[in-house]
C-alpha cells in the first residue's frame, strides 16, 4: 500500500464527453493501486506558481504492458491547474504521487452491491466492480449527471453488470431526474446489501442515508479539496464518527477517501460541530 | 511484495561535491542543514515515506498544544500566486498523545525532533515546556509565538516585545539546561529586530524565521472569504523576499545568534539565499505539499551549489553576504 513519488509521462489524453481522462506512464503506482485510492498530480510544472497537488481517483491501472505500469485519471476542467493537465502532450511529465488513501471495503462473501456514480465519480467504479464480479457478488450500477455530457462511463457500466439506471438532470439520456429517484427501486429489485458511491457531497450524503433506511452498508469516496494529498497539511478534513462514537475532524486523504457512509456526518461537513474531539465550544477541549 | 522507492528528480544524481554539511544550530549539533517546517510535515511519518526523514537536519514537528483540538471549520486552504494561505487553527492530539505516538515515533525512527508548541497564556506554554523537559529525543523547543494570547484580547504573543519575551523567558526557565529553545519570529511587526533584541535577552538560544504573513482571499464566485477563518497565514515563495529580509537584518543586528531560516524554500538556490543571509539552517515548508520528497532533494541541490561556489564547509557560507572585504 506504500505510495511512491514518480516523475509519470503523458501517454495518452483523450476526451471523454465534457471530460479529459489522462493516461500516466508511472510506475510502481499500478502495482499496488486498489480501487477508490486516488493520485496527487503537482500541476503547472516545476517551476509552477500552482504549488498545491491536484487530486484524482485511479480510473484505471496497468501494471505492466509495452509502456511499463500506468495509471488513468478523469477530470473536468475546473480552474487553471486542470486547464494546464487538459493541455498535456504525449510524452510532457507529471510528478505523480500515489496510491493514496483507503481503498472500498471488499465484501468477504459475495454480496448484491450497488455503485452509484454521480459526473465523473463514477471513475473509481468500474476496477471496483470486476473485483467485487470476481468475488462473485452482483453488480448493478447508478450512473447520473445533469446532462448526457456529463455522464462517465455509462456504456461501460451496461457491460459490467446485472441492471444499470441511467439519470440524468435534464433527461438527456435515461430518467430524467438524480441517482436518488431511481435507486431505492433498483436497490429492492436487486436485493442490494452494499451501496458504493462516488460523486459530489450532496448526492453522497442523499445516497448514504438512503442505504441505511434500506437496511444497508454504504461506501463512500468523498471529494474534498486537499493541498498535500499525503497527509500533512490538514485542511481535507471533515468530521467522521469513530469506532468510539466520538467524532473527529479526520483527513480525507489519509483516513479517506472512502469512508462508511452512516460514519460521515453529511450535514455537519464544512464544519466543526460542538460535540467534535477537541472543538472549542464544549466537546473534550 | 517489495516496495520501491522511486526517486523522481534524479537529474544531477552525478556525484556530490564534498561540503561538510554539518551545522550548529544554537547547540544542537545536526548532519544536515535542511529540515521540516512545523505544520507542513506532520511528525515526520508520512513524509517517510518519500524520504529518508532521519537523514534531514531535523523534523520540527507540528504545533503541539496542551490539550487536544479540532481546528477551525473548512475550507481550510487557498491557493494564490506562488503560495497558498491557510487557516488550519493548531489542529493536534494534544502533548499526552504527541508523547506517546509522534516523538516516539520519530526517536524509533532515528530522527531529530525539533518540537513547536504553541498555547494561549505563558501557563500554558510554561507546562508544555515542562513536559518536555524529561522526554528523550527533544533535539531543540521552537515556541510558536504567532498564537492569540487569550489574556490579552486575542493580540498574537509574536506581535509585541513584551508578550513575546514573556513567553520565551517561560519557556526557557522551564526547558532542561543543554535544550535549545528558538522562538519562531512573525514577520507582521513593525521592527522585526527589536522583536528579536528582546526575546534573545529574554533567553531565546536561536530564532526561527519566519512564520507565515497575514493574508486574506476573497473567492470571486461566492463572493465571501475563501477560507472559513476569513484570514489565514500566507506561505510559500510569494513570501521568500519577505523572509530573506528578514533574516538578513535580525543576522545583521544579532551576528552571533542562530538562526533557522524559512519561508517559501524551494530549491537549493532558494536555501542558499537564506545561509548567505545569515541562516545557520533552513526549514522547507510549504514546497513539501508541492513534492513531498523536497526537503531531501534540497539539500542534495544546496550541497551541490555550495560546492560549485568552492565551500568545502556549508559553515563556511552561513552569512556570507554580508561580507565587507573587497573581492580579490
């Protein structure tokens, strides 16, 4: 699980719809990848004014192949240092940290699983779901966005599995509306036990909380901003219940970026609730 | 399974010049030069991982506080121009939990520990202190002065002679003999030597320079603060002017006392400003979340750009800009 620091070269940069999905050359970061583990990507080059790590899910991994191991990354273009990675040529270099984080909780028996994507969250789904197909557990997949565009993976998910639901926003493509109007009927259909998800907070915090009043376990891989990606700079952190029952402002990138979904307070994120290990008001401090 | 650790930056992995790297800072006797900055290497561990954190000068630790906390709420982080501002509000374990899992962690390790604590009233800072004193693998004491002093206001302890020689003169009478304590200077201050003048008189054996500047980030879209504590510290090398300055005139003022020299580090050229402005070592900070191996890095680009100035000593150039004689 250890990560490596690797300078990584551009082998492909493809468009995806309204995304970019970029192919590293990196090695060492395929062999030990897991999916839901991401990669911390410095931007701008080495003398870039753009100091902070841009943080990606792995799409995909190879580990060995005619180009040695490579890991692949979607993203949407958001500011200037996504703008620079869409502008990447074959063969330009990206410093490249990772694995990183925790990897989704595998099932040790088979299961009926259900993973829902929301824009290009979906990315960290797809290696998830040949390994949980592997263990033998059933896969059905949610994938929605606000329009057609926007939607990651959607054929991909069809090969892969029992049912798909597609949602969009404004009913482009498959029902119109989100990934929570559809999944509580696929999830009585299919008998769902475990929910992975991936997407924005919102429809994390809406997919979670639907997973517990159908009696089942969800996985979530938050987004939250990060500067180091490794674990030392503290501002990724969002308040999770522990094993104790006391909650804690934890690291997304450390202690993340999966998390139980019934461990997150949703509501609180953004914040620093009275009751939070060590919270000024109150709490143990 | 093995695990590799992959060097990236191996261009100039010829050969190193020959330059005793060694330094003194203040008394503590370190192999290297180059070490951590508090609050951009945790406790050392999981920089580890990229780097060998026992072969850095030091790891200067996080600002430790007494009691365990939280921080403030996010976001907690903006990027700017060559630096980001942060707003992170001391989160920590608290000394007990520090003790047990972080120094230990480092002293097993092998490392040097450089510790930063920080409190509210010089009581506080006095206990940490204390607690300190009978700890092995305490390499040196940083007091971080640039917290609200919660007697006064919430008036930042660094920001004023009195307060700051105050807590100094604590923590000093409360350090073990043979343990140097350096006072981490804020460069937000009108005369940043007499801030210096003062806490050496009050006992400081070393400064470190600097902390981060006051800044602020309005987000253009929401059209509020960027970060939910409205102003954060401004790091990174937006600010290395700023702090070269700084230590180029409290080196000026005070030639004889030490000084760790930070602020926006990163490259060996950027260190070698600080040494020749009068730094007797250097911390890397904010460059870490740009590439966590930088510290190690840096000092390989420090040695080799000591050495291509013809030092055979890294002492040697500690304030060499501010020679006088003429140039043979």
């Amino acid at each position: 699980m250890a990560p490596v620091q690797v300078r990584g070269e551009v082998l492909s940069l493809r468009r995806l719809g309204d995304y970019h999905a970029l192919t590293l050359v990196a090695p060492g970061v395929a062999d030990t990848a897991r999916p839901g583990q991401f990669v911390a990507l410095a931007v701008g080059g080495d003398d870039s004014s753009m100091l902070l790590r841009r943080a990606f899910s792995i799409y995909k991994v190879q580990q060995r192949g005619v180009y040695g191991g490579t890991v692949e990354v979607v993203f949407a273009v958001h500011g200037r240092g996504t703008a620079w990675l869409s502008r990447l040529q074959a063969h330009d270099q990206v410093d490249v940290v990772g694995p990183l984080g925790r990897p989704f909780a595998l099932p040790l028996e088979p299961v009926s699983a259900v993973l829902v994507g929301g824009g290009y969250g979906s990315a960290p789904l797809f290696s998830l779901a040949e390994q949980l197909r592997a263990r033998g557990s059933r896969v059905d997949f949610v994938i929605g966005a606000s329009t057609e565009s926007r939607l990651f993976g959607a054929l991909e998910a069809k090969r892969m599995s029992t049912q798909v639901a597609i949602t969009t926003e404004d009913g482009s493509l498959g029902e119109r509306g989100r990934v929570t109007d559809v999944l509580p009927s696929l999830m009585r259909r299919a008998g769902s036990e475990v929910v992975y998800a991936c997407g924005p907070m919102g429809m994390l915090q809406a997919v979670s909380e639907l997973a517990t009043a159908h009696g089942a376990v969800s996985q979530c891989a938050v987004e939250e901003s990060m500067a180091c990606g490794v674990g030392v700079c503290m501002t990724c952190v969002l308040p999770v219940v522990g094993d104790d029952g006391v909650t804690r402002m934890v690291r997304s990138c450390t202690e993340g970026p999966v998390f139980a979904g019934d461990r997150v307070r949703w509501a609180d994120v953004g914040t620093v609730p009275a009751d939070t290990w060590g919270a000024p008001a109150g709490g143990q401090a | 399974m093995t695990r590799m650790r992959i060097t990236t930056r191996t261009a100039g992995e010829a050969e190193l010049p020959a330059v005793d790297m060694s330094t003194d800072l203040a008394g503590a006797a370190l192999p290297s030069p180059v070490l951590t900055a508090s609050g951009c290497a945790a406790a050392g561990r999981e920089l580890d991982q990229f780097m060998d954190v026992a072969a850095l000068g030091a790891v200067v630790t996080k600002s430790i506080m007494l009691k365990p906390r939280s921080g403030r709420p996010t976001p907690r982080m903006a990027e700017t121009p060559s630096g980001m501002l942060n707003s992170i509000g001391l989160q920590g374990p608290g000394i007990d939990a520090f003790l047990e899992h972080d120094l230990a962690w480092l002293r097993n390790r092998g490392a040097r520990a450089i510790v930063s604590i920080a409190g509210g009233t010089v009581e506080e800072f006095t206990k940490l202190a204390q607690r300190l004193r009978n700890v092995d693998g305490v390499t040196a004491v940083e007091v971080n002065i640039s917290c609200p002093n919660v007697e006064d206001r919430g008036q930042v302890f660094a920001c004023a002679a009195a307060p700051a020689s105050a807590v100094v003169a604590a923590v000093r009478r409360a350090t073990a003999p043979g343990i140097p304590v350096l006072a981490k200077l804020s460069p937000d201050v009108t005369d940043i030597v007499e801030i210096a003048q003062s806490v050496v008189a009050a006992g400081a054996d070393g400064l470190s320079m600097i902390n981060t500047l006051l800044g602020m980030a309005i987000d253009t879209d929401t059209m509020r603060p960027a970060l939910a504590g409205v102003t954060g510290g401004l790091s990174g090398p937006a600010i290395r002017p700023v702090a070269v300055r700084c230590v180029w005139q409290v080196h000026q003022a005070l030639p004889d006392v030490p000084i760790l020299g930070m602020g926006g580090i990163r490259t060996g050229l950027d260190a070698l400003e600080f040494v020749l402005a009068g730094a007797s070592a250097v911390s890397v900070g904010t460059a870490v979340f740009n590439d966590p191996s930088a510290p190690a890095r840096i000092a390989r680009e420090l040695q080799r750009a000591l050495g291509d100035r013809g030092f055979q000593r890294f002492s040697d150039a500690v304030g060499y800009a501010h020679r006088t004689e003429p140039e043979a």
